[in-house]
C-alpha cells in the first residue's frame, strides 16, 4: 500500500468530521473536482467501497486517529 499524500490525508481527515465534498473543497480552497479526484484516490489507496468505510480503515490502520 502506498501512503497518502499529505493533501489526501487532509481531504480525509474533514471526511472524518463530516463534511461534504464542497465543504472540503471550501476549508482546502480547492475546486470541488480536485477533491473527488482525492476522494476517489483515497478509497482505491485504502480498498474502500465508500466514504464510511474509507475512515474505518483509515482508523483501523492507524492513519486517523
């Protein structure tokens, strides 16, 4: 498994504090395709089917805290 990129840990961190993609896309001052380009990075990097899951692993793994 590679690592996230430091970007992709941010991107997941607010995923884990419940926000939406355009909330993300606002607190990073990015587009909001940039962040599902992240988002879609993240689940393949993390083998997750969704956003929930993703965060579980993320925690499970240790990349969340």
């Amino acid at each position: 498994m590679q690592e996230l990129t430091e970007r992709e840990l941010e991107v997941l961190r607010l995923m884990a504090e419940g926000f939406g993609n355009r909330m993300i896309a606002d607190v990073l001052f990015l587009a909001e395709g940039t962040v599902k380009n992240h988002m879609s990075s993240i689940l393949l990097e993390l083998g997750a089917g969704d956003r929930t899951n993703a965060v579980l692993r993320a925690v499970r793994e240790g990349i969340l805290r």
